[in-house]
C-alpha cells in the first residue's frame, strides 16, 4: 500500500500590518499561483477587507423609506398627543417649539431605529447560522474573515468533535455485527487504505488549497462570506467522515485470526482530525493578534503519518498468503 507523501506542509503564514491593510504573505513557492496541483503547499499573499465607518454609515442609510416612515409615524403620534393635551389647557398654544422637538426626536428616533435593524441584519445566504457568527460577516471588522472562520469552524465541528473524543474514550456503544463471511470482511478490509488515502487527499485539497483562496481578499473585491461558509461546510463533511471510518471499524466484528489486523486499521483518521485541528488553532492564534500592532507570525498545518500502518501492511501480507486454505476452510 502507497502511503506516501507520510507528511503534508501547509505553507507558512507571515502576518504583517501594512498601513490600512492587513497582508498575509505565505512565502512558499510561487506567491501568484493558487492553483498549482502539488498539494504539498499553498502559497500567496492575501488583503483582507474591512468595513469602514463610512461603509457602515452607508448601510444604514442604504433604506431611506424605511427611515422617513418611521420618522413621520412617530411624528403623527407625538403631534396628535400633544395637540390633545394643549387643547385642554389653551385655545391658541404655541406650536413652533414642540413641532420643532418633534421633529428632531422623530428623526433620531427613525435613525436609530434603522442603526438597531442593520446592525442585527443578516447577509444572503446565512440565515442557517447563529447571530453572532453572521454578525461578523456583515458588520466586517478588522480580519474579520479569521474570525467568521473560526466562528464557522466551532459551530459546524463542534457536535462531531465531541462524539469523536467520546468514541475514542469508549464513551459511545457501537452495534457490532458480524460480517457475512469471510471474502466480505477481507473485501471490507482491504478497501479501507485506499478509502482513507482518499480521504485525506479530499481534506488536504480543502485546508491547503480552498480554505485559503477562500478567505483570500483583493484590493478590487472583498472575501465572499458564501464562500468562506462553502468551504468550512466541505471541511464538516470530511471531518466527519474521518470520525465515520472509526465508527465504521468498530461496528464491525473481526472474523477469528483477524483482531490484531482489525485492532491496527483503528485510529487512521487522526491525521485528518488532527489537521482540522490545527487550522483553527491557527485561526484562533490569529484572532489574538491585535491588528493595529506590527507582528509576524509563522504557521504550518501537516498532515503526520498514518498510525501502525506498517504493521498492518505486514499482517495483511501474512493474511492473504492464508487467503486460500482460509476460504478453502470455510467453503
């Protein structure tokens, strides 16, 4: 079984401050290409975007009907108050005042309404997800793309990683059946290599290649949420995938002279758990850096090598030389 490359680099993350903008400079390879088909690392420089005050003075602007309707409403209500109780007090009350403070009360009273709806403003396309992660996307604050992935990263891996920590505890009954014979578990078995190779190129390709352009920025076009929710959702999957080939192995009995080849294909995913791990470790470490002070960081995501993989080699090797009296046996 080919196992090689054994370790997978995820590029290194310089973080600089450049004046207004936040550059992330990977200094590997060739810093223009970002779709070179050696997954071994991912290279580039990256902008990421930020709303100013002025952006969001637009926004909440962006809807003048709803603000001049609030307004007038308000204004109606104040003024048909009020001309109820001056009538009771004067024939002829002096107007120009309370109309005046009406006015400019009806009128912060509809901005400040407009400034409570859009900061609680959902972007397209993310209604699925709690207040405070779509919050990020929309109000956009200084690396806001570092913190709307982590945000997506915790609440999407956050169920399948503790059921993953309660399976690799034993804290979690696995029905085990039997297989139908043994050509069905020897098929089942030799599968899995290639089924996890898979696997962990499916999760290399997303955290070294599309989490990165991703979250990347221009200075034309600001990162995309959609996008970034695109690829976060991607890495749910394959994580859970990685915990369902465990699972996979334990709801399955070994047929006799097969536990210690069933015992060492146990625990295979881990790289790819352990990679998921490390990019919001990264992202967390990110998050902590104040984006007004000048720094470097250097980061790298590697996927290390399969557990006891040579050790299942050699036995599988020995199995399927007894592969024939073993068939003859149960024929």
């Amino acid at each position: 079984m080919d196992t090689e490359p054994r370790s997978r680099v995820f590029s290194k993350w310089m973080i600089v401050r450049r004046g207004p903008v936040i550059a992330i400079v990977l200094p590997k390879g060739n810093p223009t290409n970002m779709d070179d088909p050696d997954l071994t690392s991912s290279s580039g420089t990256f902008r990421f975007s930020y709303k100013t005050y002025w952006d969001h003075i637009q926004g909440v602007f962006s809807e003048p009907n709803g603000i001049v309707g609030f307004a007038f409403a308000t204004f109606g209500s104040l003024w048909t108050v009020f001309e109820g109780y001056a009538s009771t007090l004067s024939p002829s009350p002096n107007r120009l005042i309370p109309y005046v403070a009406f006015l400019f009360v009806s009128v912060m009273a509809a901005v400040g309404w407009r400034v409570y709806h859009y900061l609680r403003e959902c972007p397209e396309g993310l209604e699925s997800l709690p207040a405070n992660s779509y919050r990020i996307a929309h109000l956009q604050r200084s690396m806001w793309e570092f913190h709307f992935a982590k945000s997506l990263l915790a609440v999407l891996l956050g169920p399948i990683d503790r059921e993953a920590r309660d399976l690799a505890d034993g804290k979690v009954f696995v029905p085990a059946e039997s297989p139908q014979n043994f050509r069905a578990y020897h098929a089942w078995l030799s599968s899995r290599p290639t089924n996890l190779i898979e696997m962990v190129e499916v999760a290399k390709r997303l955290l070294v290649q599309d989490f990165p352009r991703a979250i990347q920025s221009t200075e034309e076009k600001a990162a995309d949420p959609k996008l970034i929710l695109d690829v976060c959702v991607a890495i749910q999957r394959v994580y859970a995938e990685a915990v369902a080939f465990e699972r996979a192995s334990r709801s399955l009995l070994p047929p006799e002279r097969c536990e210690r080849l069933h015992e060492l294909q146990q625990g295979w995913s881990e790289p790819v758990r352990d990679a998921t791990h490390q990019l919001f470790e990264i992202l967390q470490s990110i998050c902590d850096v104040d984006p007004n002070a000048d720094s470097q960081l250097s980061f790298t995501i590697e996927f290390g090598e399969l557990p006891q993989v040579d050790d299942f080699c050699d036995e599988l090797s020995r199995l399927e030389s007894q592969l024939p009296a073993i068939l003859s046996e149960e024929w």
